[in-house]
C-alpha cells in the first residue's frame, strides 16, 4: 500500500492554504531556542507539518518517560481540539444495545 493519510477529513488541509510562513510558528520555534541556549531544554520530541502536508517527526536529546508522557498527553489535547470542531461530519451512530 502506497497511500499517506494526510487528513482525517476530506478536503482539510491547512498546510496547503498557507503560502507565506507563519507568524506564531516562528514565534514558538525561535522561543524553544532561546531556552535551549539558556540550558532550559534539554530533549525535545517534535511533530511537524510540511506546505505539502507531510508530515515529519524527530527527537533529540534523549528518551524519557517524561518525554513520551509528554506526547502522550499532547496528542490527547489534540484529538479533542479536531473532534470539538464544529465542521468535523457526524459520527457514525451506533445501534443501541439490546437488553441482557
């Protein structure tokens, strides 16, 4: 299979909307680099979104519980923030249950 997912929705893909770079990336990006050279950051895992909608990923600096919890706890926040969405389609309803 050669397929890429590159939306849980059809025809949502901000990446390719976006043609000029965005102010708050940046904004974020030089901030996380000013507190590694402070020697606050020491491991960072990162999930990035390309103009094409791929998708890439990286860690540096090490693996820790910490870290993966971390992620964890981020993709959770994210699923929430899609499924909140008012545009999302409506979920499939499931058959109720039948009594015991």
């Amino acid at each position: 299979m050669n397929d890429k997912v590159v939306s849980i929705r059809e025809g949502f893909m901000p990446s390719q909307a976006i043609q000029e770079p965005v102010a708050s990336v940046i904004h974020f990006l030089e901030s996380l680099l000013d507190r590694a050279r402070n020697g606050d950051l020491v491991a960072v895992a990162a999930v990035y979104q390309h103009r094409d909608g791929a998708i890439s990923d990286y860690n540096v600096g090490g693996v820790s519980c910490a870290l993966v919890g971390g992620l964890e706890c981020r993709r959770a926040r994210m699923v929430k923030e899609l499924l909140d969405l008012e545009d999302l389609p409506p979920r499939i309803p499931q058959p109720p249950e039948e009594p015991a």
